[in-house]
C-alpha cells in the first residue's frame, strides 16, 4: 500500500478547470502539490487577453466549488441565466423564455473561463501547498525512471524532467498522459466525432457596456440541421457559438467561405443576429473551427502512479454544458475516493473510476440527444406540450417527478441514474399527452397515480 505523496512529489498536468480545482483540493487537504501546465499563466498581465469565451456551470460544478468555498467568488463572475430564449424557432421573428424550472435555485451561471481559471488557480495556490508552473508542455512520462519531461516556453528543443511519485492527468481531450497510461495499463480510448463543428462569433455590448439582448438567458436560435447560442458575459456582450456541419452543400462551413456567401447566410438564417455584430463577416473568417467529439475511455489509472481527471478520461460534446461540470465533479469524486480508501491510492483510482465510468458514459449520450433537442425540437408542439406537462408534474409531484434535463442541470442524482429516470419519464409523458392539444385535455389524476408508480426521486446522499 503506498499513500498520497508517499512515493514521491504529486504532480498534475494541466492547470485548466480539472487540474487547478483538483489542486485546490488536494492542496487544502494539506498535500504538497506541482500544478505543470502548456499555456502561459492566465493571471499574468501581459496584454495577451482575448474574447470572452464563457461556460454554463449548473449544481455539480457548484457542489465542487462549495468544497473549497469559492462559489460566492464564481456567483460573482458570471451572469445568472433563468431559461432558454428561442429566437424565432419558426423564422416568424417571435422568440420566447422557457424558464428552466419552478425552484429559484433552477438556474445557470454563465462565467468566463479565463476568469473562472483564474479564480481556481488562485484558490490552489492560496492553501499555500501547492506551486504552479507554465509555459510547460508535458512531452512524456516514464513510470519506471519516475519522471515526466516537459519542453519549457517557447524553445520548444529546452526540456527538462521532473521526478514524481503519482501524476494527475488533467490535459484535456488531447491529454498527452491519456496516453502514457495506456501505454501501460492496456486500457482503450475511443473518439467519435461528430460531422458537425463549431465557431465563435462575440456580439457586442452597446456603447454603454449593456446587452443588446436578455442579459438573463441562454439564448438560442435553432434551425433544425444547426443552430447558434449565445452566452452573456458580465462585460455586457455575449459569446455566441455557430454550430454546424462541416463538409458537405450549404449550409456548411465548407461550403459558406466567400464574404458573399457568409453574408446571405447570416441574413437568410439569423436576421436579427445580423442586426447585433456588424462585424459577423469578419468574425466568421477569423474565427478558428472547433471539433466536437466523445472520448470515451477505459483504464483510467495505473497502479498507484497515475489517474485521469477531467476530459483527459471522459470528454463530451457541449450541448447540455456539461463538460466543465462533470470534471469538477470527477475531480471531487477522486479525492473522495482517495479519503474513502485512506490515502491506498491504486484501489481509490480503480474504485474512483468504476463509480464514475457509466456515468460519464451517460452524460455523453445525453449530451448529444440534447443537440438534437436544442437544434430542432424547442418548437416541435409536442415537445412543448410534453415540457408544460413536465414541469407542471414536477411542481405538483416534486419528490416524484423532474424533467430530466432538470435532474441533469439542477441535481447530483447520478448521470447513469438520471439518464434511465428520464427514458422513464418520457415515455409516460408521450403516452399522457397522446392525442391531446393542450394541457387542458391531459388527465391529470391518471397523470399523477402513474408518475407515483414511478417510485421517489433519489438522489444522491449528502
Ligand atoms: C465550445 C465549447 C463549449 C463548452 N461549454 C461548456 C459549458 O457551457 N459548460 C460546461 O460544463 N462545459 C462546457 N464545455 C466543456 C468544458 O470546456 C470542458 O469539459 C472542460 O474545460 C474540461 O476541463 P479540463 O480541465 O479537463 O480540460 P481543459 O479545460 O481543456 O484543460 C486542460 C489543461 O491542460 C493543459 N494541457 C494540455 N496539454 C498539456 C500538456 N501536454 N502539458 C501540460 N499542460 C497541458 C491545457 O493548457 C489546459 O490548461 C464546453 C466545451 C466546448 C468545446
């Protein structure tokens, strides 16, 4: 049996959301921690800002952050959201809020990622046990010799090594540590990406630093085969995203290229977006596209050496806005692990992944149903009328019944549990709502006996 920082110094790679929330953890808990990370450090005021891109934290990212006491600190950088706003679904010019629940505490924050870093980086650094390093690319990892080798700044040919005892993978989808575990351990990675790939266009604040639109929703103009969202930002703009095919006859990102062609795509497919970012054109040529996929991994860990963390083990596509989420959670449930096996680190990590695995898997099926959902069904009536229905169940029933985008968003029941809660739900509500028009025609004393024969809602202890 080897404990935490027996073996030698604990190293994570990656110091983004999961590796600097893991060291603020591990670093609170009193472990001496080295935090190695590609990019320059985000803090440093060294005039290389950029564009605000933002992420939707909902209760799981929450519930980590009360672990170390920063969710008033993040509440304060971000921009409540209470509902979705649908921008004329039908191209008639009308849009409307869906609120996203009854409960006051049903909402998201939308919080800068660079300011959210920041603020994790901070609380890291601030146990006073852990030292933070950038510029650092880690390049390999020999488990024999012990030690991770990492090219330094810009002279990417200047390397250097540095002894561990156990190292966090925290670096992403393209996690160089990903790799070196399953070079050891005989584990699988699996990629599947999606057709569809995304950029970034900002719509501006007005000249007084207000918003254009709703400050207060998640905003979403849907068009079936593809969509863009729009998140708002404190600074009074929002990051709004284009999600579309990639290959293929317009409307594709290869085939709209030409000012000409991005210009009538704009006007024929988001009007109003037009009238909002003068620049769109622009934009749409700077802007790098981004890939979209599901990693989905098996073997997480080797011995007591190294562990996964984040979407180096388990990374899914963002259509329910849950990526950041469910790292913060991971990382949480790691080091539950770790304190439930008193510090025996190689059957925490084992034990740390099978608690995990079924529903990280859940929670990327879901999060591609939700593209679906998001693009092409928030103004199908039935849809509608399943989703009044829904929350109107879920405010009659609440300790039986939750929509389970809710149960996703707003509670800490297990993915893989919520998941298979909601394929229940759906179905009945499919069934009530046959043939009706409106929720005035549902049955609503059927509606309640069958939604009790359900069972109690149960989510997770603590
Ligand atoms: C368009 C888009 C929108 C999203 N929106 C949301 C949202 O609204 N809500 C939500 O919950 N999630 C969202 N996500 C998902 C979220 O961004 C990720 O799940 C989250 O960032 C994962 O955190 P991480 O720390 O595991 O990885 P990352 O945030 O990618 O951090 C990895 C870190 O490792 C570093 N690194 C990489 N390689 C190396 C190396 N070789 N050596 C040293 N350091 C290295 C990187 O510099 C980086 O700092 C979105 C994702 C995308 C693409």
């Amino acid at each position: 049996m080897s404990a935490l920082g027996d073996r030698g110094p604990l190293l994570i790679v990656g110091g983004g959301i999961a590796g600097a929330y893991l060291a603020a953890l591990l670093g609170s808990r009193g472990q001496q921690v080295m935090v190695f990370d590609s990019r320059r450090d985000p803090r440093a005021d060294d005039g290389v800002g950029g564009r605000s891109i933002n992420l939707a934290i909902a209760e799981r990212g929450l519930a980590a952050l009360r672990r170390i006491g920063l969710v008033e600190t993040v509440e304060s950088l971000a921009v409540v959201m209470h509902g979705r706003v649908v921008h004329d679904a039908d191209r008639s010019g009308v849009s409307g809020m869906q609120p996203y629940g009854n409960l006051p505490d049903e909402v998201l924050w939308s919080v800068d990622r660079t300011a959210f870093t920041c603020a994790l980086l901070d609380a890291a650094e601030a146990t006073g046990n852990v030292q933070t390093y950038f510029r650092q690319r880690c390049r390999d990892i020999d488990f024999d010799l012990g030690l991770a080798t990492f090219a330094d700044g810009a002279q990417q040919d200047l390397w250097h090594q540095v002894p561990f005892g156990t190292v966090f993978g925290a670096d992403g989808v393209a996690s160089i540590v990903r790799a070196e575990v399953l070079a050891v351990n005989g584990g699988s990675v699996r990629r599947e990406m999606l057709s569809h790939r995304y950029i970034e266009i900002e719509i501006p604040a007005t000249t007084s630093g207000g918003f254009q639109i709703a400050a207060n929703g998640l905003h979403i103009w849907p068009r079936n085969e593809f969509m863009l969202i729009g998140l708002p930002n404190p600074t009074g703009d929002f990051t709004a995203t284009l999600f579309l095919e990639a290959k293929g006859p317009a409307p594709s990102f290869e085939a709209i290229s030409a000012p000409a062609e991005i210009s009538a795509f704009f006007e024929e497919y988001f009007p109003s977006v037009v009238e909002l970012v003068p620049d769109i054109v622009e934009q749409y040529l700077d802007a790098p596209l981004g890939r979209l996929g599901t990693i989905r991994t098996t073997g997480w860990s080797y011995e007591d050496r190294a562990v996964l963390v984040g979407d180096s083990a388990h990374g899914i596509v963002p259509f329910h806005g849950q990526g950041m989420n469910l790292a913060l959670e991971s990382a949480s449930a790691l080091v539950d692990a770790i304190e439930s096996h008193d510090d025996d680190l190689a059957p925490a990590f084992c034990a740390f992944e099978a608690d995990r695995r079924d529903d990280a898997d859940a929670i990327a099926d879901m999060a591609i149903q939700n593209y679906v959902e998001m693009r092409d069904k928030v103004n199908d009536p039935d849809y509608l009328l399943k989703r009044q229905l829904a929350l109107r169940l879920s405010d009659e029933l609440p300790a039986f019944f939750r929509p389970r985008y809710n149960l996703v968003m707003f509670s800490s029941m297990p993915y893989a549990d919520a998941f298979a809660r909601g394929d229940a739900q759906d179905a009945l509500l499919a069934e009530l709502v046959a043939g009706c028009a409106s929720l005035d025609n549902v049955d609503m004393g059927t509606a309640h006996e069958r939604v009790r024969a359900l069972g109690p809602l149960v989510t997770r202890p603590g």
